[in-house]
C-alpha cells in the first residue's frame, strides 16, 4: 500500500483500488484550483499504473462528499476584477469533470451525504454513482444568483420530462430516491455498508465487476417525490418563458406549486431567465463536452456582467442575511437582449484550447 496527503486531497493505492478523498470536512469537501489540479494529476498517473484498476472517489467527515466550489475565492476574485483567475479555475474544473466521463478505469463515485454543484460534477458523470440514506444532491446555483455548470445542464437535460427545468430553476435537493429517477445516480447503498462495499472492492474476486459487486450491498429505493411530481412540474415547466412558468404555477391547485412560484420569484430574473434556456440548449447538445463549453461561456458572462453572482454570494454565503438585491429586480425589467448576449458570449480564452 502507499498513502499521501496532498493537505486536501488524499491518495491511497491498494489490491488494485485508488482511493481519492477529498479532505476539507469542515467546507464539506468544497474544492478549490489546488484540489482540482491534485485529482487530475492523480488520475493522469494512475492511467498508466497497472496496480490500479477501479477509482473510488469520497469524502472526508460525515456531511458529503462535496458541497461544491469554494464560492467565497469566486466572489473575492470577481469582486477585485480577477476574471482570468476564475476563468483558470472553471477550465481545470471542466477538464476534470470531462477527464472523469471519459476516464478509461471504471470510477466509483460514493456521493453520501452532501453532494452540490461542483461536487455533481466529480460524482455525477463518474462510470457508477453510489447514494445513500443521507444523501443530498442539487445544483444550487440559482440561488445565488448563478446557473447550473460543471456538466449540470447536461446531466439536468437527461432528466425524465421536465424535472431537469424544475431541479434547475428552484435549485431542489434530491434525496436518493430522486437522485436514482433523475438520473444523477446508479444505486442506493446504505452508509453502514460503504465501508464493506469499498472492502469488497479490494478482495472479492467473484463478482468481478464493479457494478455487480455493489448488487451485493444495494436496497431498493423508496418511492421518488419528482416522480409523484411528474403531472403538475410537466405541465407547468414546459412553459416557454420563466414568466409563464410562474403563471401556470399559481394556476394549479396543489400546495407544492404554490410554494414553487414564490420561490421563484425570489429568485434572480436574470439566473433564472439564464438557467431555462441553458438547460433546453443542452437537450440539443450531442456530448457533454460541448455542454461544458456552453456553460463556461455563461459562467464567465456571469462573472465579467452581472452583479447577481457577487450579491447572491454575499447574501446567502458571506453575510447570510439571506435578502439579495438582485439587478435587475424582476422578470419584466430584463432587457430584450439579456438572453442572446449570455448564450452567445465568447471568452476570451476558449475552454479547449
């Protein structure tokens, strides 16, 4: 066996099982540029290291495995104008996320507990994606004032009717149940049993595969609440607009509903004029390289433009007061060429180059 410490990231090699942990518990896991650079030198090594055939991906504490990016250096770097040090961070984020997809050894990622944003982007597009009883998935960048990235439209766009425009605009936690019928995951396996199922993974011959190993230790879900959802989140997130969204919403009868147009319209305009036609340009898409292509131009179009991404952080992260200001205040103010400046925003540093 060898084991080190990158201080945030932990390595270990044993009986052909890489094991990389992310190791800020007290962030849940939140990753910043040193740890996305530390995970894609591991993985380029570990490619062409003969004595590791499957990756396991966690992390660290009992919160989750990943709460996201550290969103806190994001707002100090827009703030202060340092745009191309942001645009480094998303490039080396998306390279990882799209190195994970493509990686050719099968990748376990056990998202247990808290898993968001950018901790959906090293879970989500892993060969299997293992949940728990405690697991709490989202994209939830609406909220603050952002849209969905890290191949989150991609996987959103894959969604069972529209649960994709749904998860996305109200930035909703799924629990396992929900993460397994939306596609964000493969199998539920009970917390207690991580620990024998990684243990399998190093010394259980028959079954060979991953996949079937985890048969071994997987429980049937409950019942998913999008799915009980299904009727009234289709017919009224296939509106056009995000305004007519919002009035099909007050026009059901169930409370859910309800509930959802408000939250909507305390959300961003612009996040949430962003994020629907970010999510149906992606059902267009044919890989999820040029998903993360189309979301790295909006995301640096966020950070060069837009004030919502600073105000959103600085409401809900920093000062946590928890009353963002956004600009502009509502969906009737958004200028008529908001939406075609976003999505045909170009960087100025292309993200495959």
């Amino acid at each position: 066996m060898s084991e080190a410490s990158e201080s945030t990231v932990i390595t270990q090699t044993r009986a052909g099982v890489g094991r990389l942990t992310l190791n800020r518990p007290r962030a849940i896991n939140a990753v910043d540029i040193g740890m996305v650079r530390a995970l894609a030198k591991v993985l380029d090594d570990w490619e062409s290291d003969t004595d590791v055939e499957l990756i396991v991906i966690d992390g660290a504490g009992d919160r989750g495995l990943c709460a996201g990016g550290d969103i806190r250096d994001l707002s100090a770097r827009v703030s202060s104008g340092a745009i191309d040090d942001a645009a480094e961070f998303f490039r080396a984020e998306y390279a990882l996320n799209a190195r994970i997809a493509e990686y050719p050894k099968p990748i376990v990622a056990f998202a247990d507990g808290i898993t968001m944003g950018g901790g959906v982007g090293l879970a989500g597009h892993a060969r299997l994606r293992i949940v728990t009883e405690r697991s709490k998935l989202a994209m939830p960048e609406t909220r603050i004032g952002f849209t969905p990235d890290v191949g989150g439209t991609w996987l959103l766009s894959k969604a069972p009717g529209r649960i994709g425009e749904f998860l996305a605009l109200t930035s909703g936690v799924m629990d396992a149940a929900d993460a397994l019928y939306a596609g964000f995951a493969d199998q539920l396996v009970p917390a207690d049993h991580l620990h024998a199922l990684y243990d399998a993974f190093e010394t259980r011959a028959d079954p060979a595969s991953p996949a079937e190993l985890v048969l071994l230790f997987d429980e049937t879900a409950p019942p998913s609440k999008l799915e009980a959802a299904r009727e009234w989140i289709d017919d009224t997130f296939s509106a056009d607009t995000v305004d007519e969204i919002i009035e099909r919403l007050r026009e059901r009868t169930e409370d859910q509903a309800a509930t959802t147009a408000d939250l909507l319209e305390e959300l961003s305009p612009t996040a949430l004029t962003v994020t629907l036609a970010s999510v149906r340009r992606a059902r267009q898409l044919g890989s999820l390289r040029e998903a993360l292509e189309a979301e790295y131009g909006l995301v640096l179009w966020f950070a060069s433009t837009q004030p919502d991404l600073v105000e959103g952080i600085r409401a809900q992260v920093i000062d946590k007061d928890r009353t963002p200001r956004w600009q502009p205040a509502s969906l009737g103010e958004i200028h008529p060429d908001m939406l075609e400046s976003a999505l045909n925003y170009r960087p100025a540093v292309a993200l495959w180059s």
